[in-house]
C-alpha cells in the first residue's frame, strides 16, 4: 500500500502506535506498564551525593532516580524533574532540572527565556507570524517556546490554544506540592500524534495492527536478522552493547563489501529504532579497502541524519569495527513485547 499509515491500536493490551511507510513498518512506539516514560515529571528529595560520580541520587517513596548536575543540591532539598531516558538495567532513570513541556505545535521551556521558530520554517513572513502568535500568547511570561515545523500554516487560535494547555501544564509542575509524580509522560498514542507530523492516514478502530500487516512485522523483529538489499545485518544486544554484523550475502565480487555496507548503513537506523536499541553500538561491517571508509561514512552519516534519535557517530575502532552512542529513548522490543505475547 503506498502513501502514509499511522495505526494506533493495542498489542499485548498494551497501547501501541505504529508508523507504516508504503506498506513497510517505519516507527513503532509500545507502551510499558510500570516502567517510567521519558518525559515524566516528578517533585523528589535529595538523598546523597555519589562520590566520584560527580551526581547524586533523589527519591520519592520507593522511586529512585539519578540527578547528575548535582552542584548545590542538599541532601532533603526537594526538586521538580523530569526523566531524560529510560533507565539500563538495575540502574535509576536519570533526570533534569531543564523541564520541557511538548505539544504538536510547541515546545514550553520555562528555565529557557526566548521564542525560537524552527529551522525548517524558512519564510520570514511566516517566521514573524508566529512569532508574534507566541509572544502574545505567553503574555509577559519570561519563559521559552520553540515553535516546531507542524506550526507551518497552522492558525493562530490553534497555536495559541496549545500554547495556553502547555503553559497551564507547566504552571501545575512548578506549584508547590507534595513529593511524588506529577505527570506520567505520554503514551504511545499521544506521542505520535504529536511527533508524526508527516501528512498520514490515521486509523484508529480496534485491530488495525492485524489487518494492516504490523502484527506480520513484529513478528520478523522477534529475531535479529534483518535484509538489506542482498546484504544481511545481525541486531544482537548484548548487557554492555549492541553488536551488529553486517554479511554480504552470495555476491563475492570486489564490489560487494562496498556495496554491502552501504545498504547495512541504510538500513540500520531503522533496525535500531523498531527494536528499541540504544546505547552503545558496535557495527562489525563486511572487510573492504580503508579508501572506501569515506563513501560508508558519508551514507551513514545521511541514514543517522533522517533518524529522530539522538545517535552520536564516533568513527572507527582501532580493530576496524564502528562505534556510536544512541540515546535510550525507547525501550528494547524484548522488554515491551515478549515473544510469546505475539
């Protein structure tokens, strides 16, 4: 099927969104029942500072969560935070003081004064437009907004209108309180109506994971194989990474490590996101020339530059794997949806 889905259903009865791209599954967000969201926002106390590790760690009841700018802080201090990532395994989620507060059209950031309009948005006369739509509604507030790309075209009462809920959000984060959460972050389906901004057809009845192929395709990201052109790549996890192997198939030529590798490099960003990889990540590709190091680069480069994660490419091992970091922000497909649960 050609053109844009986006389904929100459930999977497991779980809340589940999923992104299908000409008939291919893109994106996929699943809900975790008693995991914290990135994005939630609790009032903790100051425990301890953690020697050597230049952070300290707060609680509120039971929930623990690590605070590296810890300058300042007092033990028993109580501070409003938010959750950055999802937490690696047996270690608190780490949170910030730097509160943002995310709609469709808006990002609120009450600690960082200024109205920014996003790069994508080009015209000055629409730039201006907006500008003024968030000044007015901020109101002599000396906050922040970041206005996103879905602003483009969108009307003034719309905007404005977000801009009120999230301000109103925000305005009940920072009142005084009692320690504990104060919002649990969004959920699958608010998370892509607000993310996946792509013009789409959204369909939301019950079994819209069945009967448009996403079932089929959680299916095949159960195991670690993943094609690639007539390339295969190798997704494993492992407790200190995520070890990808990269094979060339039949083709034996000289040009097929090349060749190869550069769809692996394509590939890989989306095989990484729909098994909610992040972390650490080692990519073992096919043995090729070091001349050609440049070409794989630049592909992998342009792959991780159309990918909504954050992933820093580090460049080469001294053994000739590649390295980079890949923030957490989801979690693994392991851990929101089992096997068995399919």
């Amino acid at each position: 099927m050609k053109g844009t889905q986006i389904i929100l259903d459930h999977v497991a009865g779980r809340e589940a969104a999923a992104r299908m791209v000409d008939g291919r599954l893109d994106d996929l967000l699943i809900d975790a029942p008693g995991i914290l969201r990135p994005g939630a926002i609790w009032r903790a106390k100051a425990e301890r500072q953690a020697k050597g590790q230049g952070g300290i760690f707060l609680a509120a009841g039971d929930q623990r969560f690590w605070f590296r700018q810890a300058k300042g802080v007092a033990p028993g201090e109580a501070l409003v935070v938010q959750v950055t990532s999802y937490a690696e395994v047996e270690k608190a989620p780490p949170v910030t003081r730097a509160l943002t507060f995310k709609s469709r059209y808006v990002i609120v950031t009450p600690d960082a004064p200024g109205v920014n309009v996003a790069r994508s948005i080009r015209d000055d006369d629409e730039r201006d437009r907006l500008k003024l739509a968030a000044l007015e509604a901020l109101d002599g507030r000396d906050w922040g907004l970041i206005l996103r790309s879905s602003c483009m075209g969108a009307e003034e009462a719309a905007i404005s209108e977000d801009i009120a809920t999230m301000i109103d959000t925000a305005e009940a984060a920072l009142s005084e309180g009692e320690v504990g959460e104060i919002h649990p972050g969004d959920g699958p389906h608010i998370t892509a109506w607000r993310e996946w901004t792509t013009p789409a057809e959204v369909i939301t009845e019950p079994g819209g994971f069945e009967t448009h192929g996403v079932l089929d395709a959680l299916a095949e990201l159960q195991g670690p194989r993943e094609r690639a052109g007539e390339a295969t790549l190798y997704v494993e996890p492992t407790r200190a990474l995520v070890a990808v192997d990269v094979n060339t198939g039949g083709d034996m030529s000289p040009a097929a490590a090349l060749k190869a590798n550069i769809a692996a490099a394509k590939a890989l960003p989306r095989a990484l996101r729909l098994r909610g990889l992040g972390g650490r990540v080692v990519v073992d590709f096919a043995p090729m020339p070091k001349g050609q190091r440049k070409q794989l680069e630049q592909s992998l480069k342009a792959a991780f530059r159309a990918d909504p994660i954050e992933t820093v490419l580090a460049g080469w091992t001294p053994l000739g794997q590649y390295e980079m970091q890949r923030k957490r922000e989801r979690l693994p497909l392991s851990l929101t949806l089992p096997e068995e649960a399919l």
